[in-house]
C-alpha cells in the first residue's frame, strides 16, 4: 500500500515536471487572437485580450517599416522592434519582428535575447554576424551575410551584427516571442544604474579599477 503509493507520487511528480517543461513556451492560444487591451489594470503574463467585438483591422497593421532610420549614434545602426506593444494583435502569438539599419562601419553590439530565437535576413549590403555558445566552449560562430542570406540567433545566446561595406545595410529579423527583449552586454554591464563596483568588475574582468572607472564614464 504504502509503496503503491509512492509510486503514485514519484508518477504525479514526473508528470507535473514534464508538464512544466510544456508550459516553459507560450501555452498554445485557446482563441483566435487576444489583442492587447493596453487599457486593463490587470496583470498577465502579456496582455490582457480586448473584446473580440471591439477589435479593429488595425490592430493587426504598421505602416512605415519601409522608412530608412537614422544611424547618428555612438554604434553607428538603429533597431526599429515591432513588438505586442507596437501592434497589438501580436499579443499571446509567440512573434515580433525588428528592422535594423547600420551605417558602413555601424555595430549592433554584442547582446542578447531572453525570450526569442532571431531569424535574420539581409536586404541591402552585407553584415559580418556571429554568437557565442555557453560556457565552458565560448565558441564564436561567425559568417559573412549578403542580400538574400538568412542566419539563426539562437535564444538567449550573445550576438552581434557589424556592416563591413563601404554602404548602408538593411535587415530584418523575425523573433520567437511578442517581447522578445534585450540585454546589451555593454550598457547593462558597465552602464547599470547605480553602477556595478568596480572591485567587482576589476576582477571580474582581471583589469584594474581605473581601466573600469574609464568604461564605465563611456556609459
Ligand atoms: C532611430 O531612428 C529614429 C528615426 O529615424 C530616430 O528617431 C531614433 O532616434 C533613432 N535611434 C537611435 C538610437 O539612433
Ligand atoms: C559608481 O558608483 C559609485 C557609488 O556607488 C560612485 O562613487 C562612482 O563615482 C560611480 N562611478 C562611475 C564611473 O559612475
């Protein structure tokens, strides 16, 4: 009896882990679509869904990705992301997409998404891209990319995208959740507010202190 009935159990518990493991993606959409009410004062994972009656055929559309976006930063290129809180009608849809303009010589510096793999496809000029595999390889995987090449950025993997051209390059990525997010490694590690101490980066990073003062005065 008693062992009937840890069996019972250790069953119940693999199944409750399995079933976790399910629920790690975005559960499978039980309606049509649930467009974002950006109105509700309730708090889900996401958005809440607006009347079904009271959905528009503009909250499925965004005009305007065609315009070029400026590139007069510190990097050099410009990410325009279309996520759930642009259109929302991507709300609970497990999608998002992001035009990226780089100037010759421009970087999207070396970031990640928690949420999302990256789909990316080049449209004018050519990109020098790549990630990084975790720990203990750190292997850089890199590739050249012209007009019609198509790379994957797995999720939650750090990566990169520099145009090497004398022109302008234009890409598009496609991403695998309503928000997908970002983490630039740069920004967050030496720009946190209020900083990270530099003792901790000095070691960290095994360069002295006044090295970590200097990068961290750059964000
Ligand atoms: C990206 O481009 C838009 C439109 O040209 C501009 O308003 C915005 O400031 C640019 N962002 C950066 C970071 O340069
Ligand atoms: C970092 O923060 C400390 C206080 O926590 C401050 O004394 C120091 O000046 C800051 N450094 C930079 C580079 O902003």
């Amino acid at each position: 009896m008693a062992s009937d009935l840890s069996l019972l159990l250790i069953v119940a518990l693999v199944a409750a882990l399995s079933f976790s493991q399910a629920l790690a993606r975005d559960p499978g959409a039980l309606q049509d679509f649930c467009v974002a009410d950006s109105m509700s004062k309730v708090i889900v994972n996401g958005f809440t869904c607006k009347n079904p009656e009271l959905v528009k055929v503009d909250d499925f559309f965004l005009s305007g990705l065609n315009v070029p976006r400026s590139t007069m930063n510190k990097v050099a290129s410009n990410v325009t992301l279309i996520n759930a809180n642009i259109i929302p009608g991507l709300n609970t849809l497990g999608i998002s997409m992001a035009r990226v303009d780089y100037a010759p010589r421009g970087l999207n510096p070396p970031h990640i998404h928690p949420r999302a793999t990256e789909l990316q496809t080049v449209l004018e000029g050519s990109l020098y891209v790549g990630f990084i595999t975790s720990n203990p390889e750190n292997k850089l995987v890199t590739k050249v990319l012209n007009k019609g090449d198509v790379f994957v950025f797995p999720q939650g993997l750090i990566h990169f995208q520099f145009n090497l051209g004398r022109t302008r390059a234009l890409a598009m990525s496609f991403l695998s959740s309503q928000n997908p997010g970002v983490i630039t490694i740069a920004n967050t590690i030496f720009g946190s507010k209020p900083n990270i101490s530099d003792d901790i980066l000095s070691k960290a990073f095994q360069v002295d202190k006044k090295t970590i003062d200097w990068i961290q005065s750059q964000f």
